[in-house]
C-alpha cells in the first residue's frame, strides 16, 4: 500500500512539473537573446539596434493598461498571428518560440489555451517588468 502510494505521489508530482507555468527568469532569459537587441536590456525600447529604428521599438514596461496586463494581445504580437495594431513591419517574427512543448494558459478569457511554453515564459517575463 505504501508502495502504491509513494509511486502515485510521484506521478502526481511529474504531472504538475510538465504543466506549471514558466516563471519569469526563464522568459527572461529568452528577453536578452531575442528582444533586447531593439527593445534594450530592461524593455525600455533602447536597445542597441533602436537608434535609427523607424518606428522605434515599443517601451514594453507600458504594456498595462489600468494595472491589466493585455496577455492576449501582447501573445498575438509576439507570435506574429497578428500585427494589425501595429504601425511598422519593423518587429521580425520568431518561429523558434513557437517550438516545443505546450502549457495551458489562461489569456485572460478564462479559458487554458495550449501555449508554447516560451511564449508563456516570456509572457510572464514581460508581466513582471509592468510597473
Ligand atoms: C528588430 C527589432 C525588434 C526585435 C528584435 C523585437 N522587437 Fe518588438 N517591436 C519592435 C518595433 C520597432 C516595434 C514597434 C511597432 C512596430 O513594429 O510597428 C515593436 C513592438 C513590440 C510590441 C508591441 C508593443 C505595443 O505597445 O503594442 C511588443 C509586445 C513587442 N514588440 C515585444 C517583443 C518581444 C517579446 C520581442 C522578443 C521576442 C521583440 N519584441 C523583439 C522591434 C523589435
């Protein structure tokens, strides 16, 4: 019985590693090599390769709006499925983000949509850096 119960627990356990929402020091991680080249090292839009950008990469600790942190429109963005509100072509896509494992997020409709987890990851990265 002991047994039963030890190998249970620990099944339970690999369940909730494979689905727990990525924390932002991995999206973080993710920030430095594929955004900070234009948005800067803390997201402030000076990134090195901002200077002469035409429209200049977006300030992203002003994401919020009243204190809500818009995931879904700032995932659309991200993933490039949808740029419309967006003035320039400027922002590059990134496939590679969008490989891998998928984790169920809550965009803020209340619903878990199977997110690539570093999507998620910088997600959350991009909501700790709000003010
Ligand atoms: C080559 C430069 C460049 C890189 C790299 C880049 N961006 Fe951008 N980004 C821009 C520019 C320029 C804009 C301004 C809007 C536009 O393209 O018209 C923008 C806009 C955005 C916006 C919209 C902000 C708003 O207020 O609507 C978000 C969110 C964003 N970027 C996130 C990211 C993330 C996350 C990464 C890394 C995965 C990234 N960007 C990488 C140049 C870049």
């Amino acid at each position: 019985m002991i047994r039963f119960l030890s190998l249970s627990l620990g099944l339970v356990m690999v369940a909730c590693t494979q689905v727990s929402m990525p924390e932002a020091p991995e999206g973080a991680q993710l920030y430095t090599e594929n955004c900070s080249q234009c948005h800067g090292p803390s997201g402030k839009g000076d990134g090195p390769w901002a200077n002469d950008m035409s429209p200049a990469p977006s300030d992203l600790t002003q994401l919020s709006v009243d204190g809500d942190f818009p995931r879904a429109r700032v995932l659309s963005i991200i993933d490039g499925y949808d740029r419309t509100g967006l003035p320039g072509q400027a922002m590059p896509k990134f496939g590679d983000l969008l490989e891998g494992d998928t984790i169920p997020l809550d965009v803020g409709d209340g619903v878990l949509t199977p997110t690539p987890r570093p999507l998620a990851a910088l997600l959350a990265y991009l909501e700790s850096i709000q003010p």
